[in-house]
C-alpha cells in the first residue's frame, strides 16, 4: 500500500511493526531507521559522507539552534541546509518546540533527575512567556529577546529547506498537574492547525509535514490527540512530549497513540522524537515506530563511552571506567568501524577519552552510529523476513548483535 509519504513493504505477523520506505524530495528512507542529530547542521565530528557510509539515509537538524545561528537567511542563500552543510539525503528538521519545553522545564533527564532547567552555568537562554501567539524567549546566543509561532516556525523550515518540516507545539513535562498539560495540549492542536494552514499557503514544493502528539501521560488525551492529529491534514505523525519516567511507562503511553493511529492511518509514516536508548528502539519498532532521533549514539562517543552488546550495563562499556584502561581487546569483535577493523584496543581508547583527545570522540562516534546502524538494518532485515522476535529476543538477551 502507498500513499504520497509512504510504503508499507512487510509487516510483521503478531506486531505492529512493519518496514517501509519513506519517500522525500531528496531520495527515500528505509524504515524503520534511525537519525542521526545533525542539530548545528553537522553530526558532531563527522562529515556527512562518513554518516551516510554508515548507511544512514536521513538527518535530523535543529530549527531552534540554527535560527538562532548562523540564522536561515544565510543557510537559504546557500543552498539550503543540504547545500550548506553538503547533506545531499533527506532532511528532517524540528519545530523549536522541544526547545520551549527545555528552557522553560528543563530536559527530560533533568526533570527527572531533579536538576535545574537552565542546565550549566553559562546557559543565558530563558523562557519569558508562552501564550496563544507563541513564545518569547531570551537567546542563548547574545541574550536578545526572540519570538517564535507556529507560522515562523514553519517559515524557519522552508527557508532551511527541510524535506520534512515538524508543527510548532508545546513539549510539556509528565511532571505539571493534568490541567495544565490539557491546556497545552489543545493549544498545541491550534497551533498544527495554523502551522497547515501557512504551509499549505507558502511551504515549498514537497516539503512533508509532520504532526506532533502530545497529551502528556494521560491516556484519554494521548489518544484524543493522536485522533486529532490522524485527522488532520499532515503526511506523517511523530509522537512527542515526555512519556514518563520509566520504560515501562514510555511504552505504554506510546502504545496508546499506535492503537489510535492504525486502521485507516495506517500508511502513515510514525517518526519517535528524541529516543534512542536500544531497547528503546527494539520495542518502540515493535510498537509500529518507523522513524526514531536521538543524540545518545553521538553524545555518548563524546563523553568516552561506546555501545557494546550487553544489555546487562544497557549497552554501554565506559571507558572511563579502570577495567578498561589496560583491556587489549577491541570494542566489538567483527565491527567494521575504524577503531575495531583498525585493530585499536579499549586501552588505547580509554586513553584518548581520558585525555580529552578529539581523535578518541571521533572514533567512538564513528563506532556507535556503526552499531545504530547495525541494529535497525538487523530489525528491518527481520521484519521483512519475518522473524522480528527472534531477532528482537536475541538482542535482549544479549545474545545477537550487528556484526555477529
């Protein structure tokens, strides 16, 4: 089944989960897949044709961020952001909403873990006011106050050239009382509406749009706004908003909204904002989520930690950590990624994390896009196959990973 957005190639028999192709302007995506962050129009430390030697076929990049810097007149003068930042394969870009949420709640780890929302000491942005016509915020960049609504933001993305342009809403947390996460959630409803409208109006050729589900973690709004946005007149869904605080929540309140969305929205594309933890990705595939961004693979490289098969440290070997500041072996055995087909050692590794070295950061990025791409090449292989829940088992049990 095909629609202008979206193919539905398999679906797995006894899940949701199902692989497709998403098609965009600048060539299509195999699903499901995963996204690397390309939030200040780079994926940090690499240049874009090592991303997509990865094998990856789309980038995420950050309306906010770069609104703010080097600003989208000069990124539209030069090409747009695929000529800007010589990315020639789709481009998803985000609406500033999770930035709204992030100056004026913090990030989901700090709520969660009780930090403050401004983040370090030298972070000048704040939230002034949020209101029917938008927000006003104080840039991080040189302190200006700034206004971004629903009809800029989509303006930001077209100029941008975004192949697909996500609504403004309001990312709330799972923290703040159920009124005010309904208040939210209905005014980010008139935003979608305002955001179509504009774009139906003036968006460029080809330029899918995305809707955003919020609704918090209650389960009758979730679903009411999954309905809404189903309703409405955008090509593909992505389901935002903080989903809990804990796994077993975040899988429940995206089930809500999967349920809501098939039938006859089936072929819809389904795009996961901001999780990318492993098995996160595993159940969030089984869940019918074709599309998925996250800065973990990447912040995780830059903070000395590399992505590993084994699901009992959550994927993770810290190199940081002494029993690796002597381990001869390599990060994975049979990764092809420059640092194991290259033969370095953990100890070596270790080392360049310890002392800050660009090369370590590099290498560690390289090697964990390497396993992101490994594993949704595996689950995708699996759907069409259909054996997702072997595949699927055996990675939980750390039984089976990329390069095995």
């Amino acid at each position: 089944m095909a629609t202008a957005a979206f193919t539905i190639q398999a679906r797995q028999p006894g899940s949701l989960a199902r692989a497709g192709l998403l098609h965009t302007a600048h060539g299509d995506v195999r699903t499901p897949a995963f996204v690397p962050l390309a939030t200040k129009a780079t994926v940090k430390g690499l240049l874009p044709e090592e991303v997509a030697a990865l094998g990856f076929e789309m980038v995420l990049g950050n309306t906010f961020h770069l609104h703010l810097r080097p600003g989208e007149e000069l990124i539209e003068r030069l090409g747009g952001l695929h000529g800007f930042m010589g990315w020639p394969g789709p481009i998803i870009t985000d609406s500033g909403g999770f930035q709204v949420f992030s100056m004026g709640h913090g990030t989901v780890a700090d709520e969660i873990k009780g930090r403050s929302p401004h983040g370090s000491a030298g972070r000048v942005g704040s939230i002034l006011s949020i209101d029917e016509a938008g927000v006003r915020f104080r840039s991080y960049v040189d302190g200006r106050e700034r206004f971004l609504s629903p009809e800029r933001s989509m303006a930001i993305q077209a100029a941008l050239g975004a192949d697909i342009a996500l609504v403004f809403d309001e990312c709330t947390p799972f923290h703040v009382e159920r009124g005010y996460t309904e208040n939210s959630t209905l005014r980010t409803h008139r935003w979608l509406e305002r955001c179509l409208d504009w774009h139906a109006e003036h968006g460029p050729a080809g330029q899918l749009v995305y809707g955003i589900v919020q609704g918090g973690v209650f389960e009758d709004m979730r679903r009411d706004s999954a309905r809404v946005v189903a309703a409405s007149a955008c090509e593909g869904i992505a389901i935002g908003g903080s989903l809990g605080d804990h796994k077993e929540q975040m899988y429940e309140v995206v089930g809500w909204a999967m349920e809501e969305l098939g039938g006859e929205h089936e072929e819809r594309p389904r795009h996961l904002l901001g999780i990318g933890d492993i098995d996160d990705l595993i159940r969030g595939v089984e869940l019918g989520v074709d599309t998925f961004d996250c800065a973990i693979p990447t912040r995780l490289g830059r903070h000395g930690c590399a992505l590993v098969p084994d699901p009992a440290r959550r994927w993770r070997l810290d190199l940081l950590k002494g029993r690796s500041r002597e381990d001869p072996a390599p990060l994975q055995d049979g990764c092809p990624c420059p640092a194991c087909s290259g033969g370095l050692s953990r100890a070596y590794l270790s080392y360049l994390v310890r002392a800050k070295e660009l090369t370590g950061m590099r290498l560690l990025t390289l090697h964990n896009l390497t396993f992101m791409a490994g594993l949704m090449r595996e689950l995708r292989e699996a759907i069409l196959a259909g054996t997702l829940a072997e595949v699927a088992g055996a990675w939980r049990g750390g039984e089976k990973h990329p390069h095995a």
